[in-house]
C-alpha cells in the first residue's frame, strides 16, 4: 500500500539556519504530496502542496518540489526563524478524496 | 468562517468503558474522515465519510470502533469496551468532497482521550 518516509527528528537548529526535511514516499498511479505542520497546541494546518510531478509547492518561506523520479518532496526553507518551531507531517493523497497517509512527523526547534 | 470543531476536547475515562466523540465539519462539507495519533507517530485512517454514508472504513482497527454520520454533516465516533491501547488523540477533518484531483482537508484541533 501507499507509504511515506519522513527524517526522524527531533531536528534543533539555530535561528537563520537552512532547514531540510526529508520525505519520500510509495505510492500507485500519481498522488498529490502535502506538508502539513502542527504548532504546539494547535490542530493540523496544510503549509504547502504539489499535485504532479515538477509541482514546486511554497508557503511561508517554505518549499517543496515533487520529484517522481527520486519519489521525493523534501521541505526547505532557506532561513528558520523560533516562531517555525513546531512538528512536520509529510503525507500524500491518491486522488480526490481519499484518506491522507501520513508520514511519522519530524519534530523542529529553531533556537535564538 | 468556523473551522472544525470537535468536542470534547480531552476526555478521561476507564478501560473497559464506552465513549463517543463528535466531530462538527465545515459547513457544506460532503467529505468528512476520522483519524487516530498516538505519540510520536503521524495520524492514521479510520474511516471516511460521504455525506451520510461511510465510503471506506478500512481503518478501523476492530469492531469495537464505529462512526455515524446520520444527517450528512455532524459525525459521531464511538468506542466500546475501551482499551489503554486507544488512547490517542482523535482527529476529524473534512473537505468539500469535490470530484477531482485535489481537495484540502481541513483539521479540527483533535480529541485527546485517555483510558486509565
């Protein structure tokens, strides 16, 4: 069945620094790929997407570009900042309405 | 306009008792799911709604789980017999169900149950 591989974290890093999070994924036909981010305290929010191959999905400074030939879709953001401290789900979605498979989640504290 | 809400937001109770959990989706939402967190680990599927019928319950881990969603909107996930096992944090997320590629799931701030 359809699975997602995340980077274990936890994942500490000074303020500025470069963030990547690693995510690959197993799936049939052509899913959509989603980041989804959970802040301390708060419910699951979508940060960003990409639905076909070559899709670069941004938000917020974060990016993700859906690489079907590495199966990939790490999350970057060139500058981290405290308030980016939170848990990262990577997970993907095989078509219009089905259920979300959900990576394990990388944990991340940006440090001033 | 609001979110989804789910209540209660935390709940204690003893094992071998029944619980149930309510989910209040989107208004106009056909698509609605439920999923499980435990600690540490990603959300997993239970069971996913359209409109009043359940279109794939493959998640459910046993038959003491169950969900309603008797009038296409409100759904209600009900637990017998519970076990320390299902304590987790239950999260319900609905979409607007649209056929098509993509449709964004939107997620309520979960249900933390604990079974002592």
């Amino acid at each position: 069945g359809d699975s997602v591989t995340q980077m274990e974290g936890p994942v500490t890093l000074s303020e500025e620094a470069f963030l990547t999070i690693n995510c690959t994924y197993t799936a049939t036909g052509y899913p959509s790929l989603f980041w989804y981010v959970q802040y301390p305290g708060e419910g699951l929010q979508l940060l960003l997407k990409a639905t076909k191959a070559d899709d670069k999905g941004s938000n917020k400074g974060f990016e993700a570009t859906y690489r079907k030939e590495t199966t990939s879709f790490h999350l970057e953001k060139g500058s981290v900042q405290v308030s980016d401290s939170a848990v990262y789900f990577c997970a993907l979605g095989n078509s219009g309405n089905t259920p979300l498979v959900f990576g394990k989640g990388t944990r991340l504290s940006v440090i001033a | 306009g609001a979110g989804v809400s789910q209540t209660p937001s935390n709940k204690v109770t003893e094992k071998g008792k029944y619980v149930e959990l309510r989910c209040d989706p989107i208004s106009g939402h056909t698509a609605l799911y439920w999923y499980r967190q435990s600690l540490g680990q990603g959300p997993e599927f239970l069971i996913y709604f359209q409109g009043t019928g359940a279109a794939d319950d493959s998640g459910l881990p046993n038959d003491r789980f169950f969900a309603v969603r008797p009038e296409g909107s409100v759904s209600t996930l009900k637990i017998q017999r519970t076990e320390r096992g299902d304590s987790a944090v239950y999260l319900c997320a609905s979409s607007p169900g649209r056929l098509g590629r993509y449709n964004e799931q939107f997620f309520g701030p979960g249900t933390r149950l604990t079974v002592l």
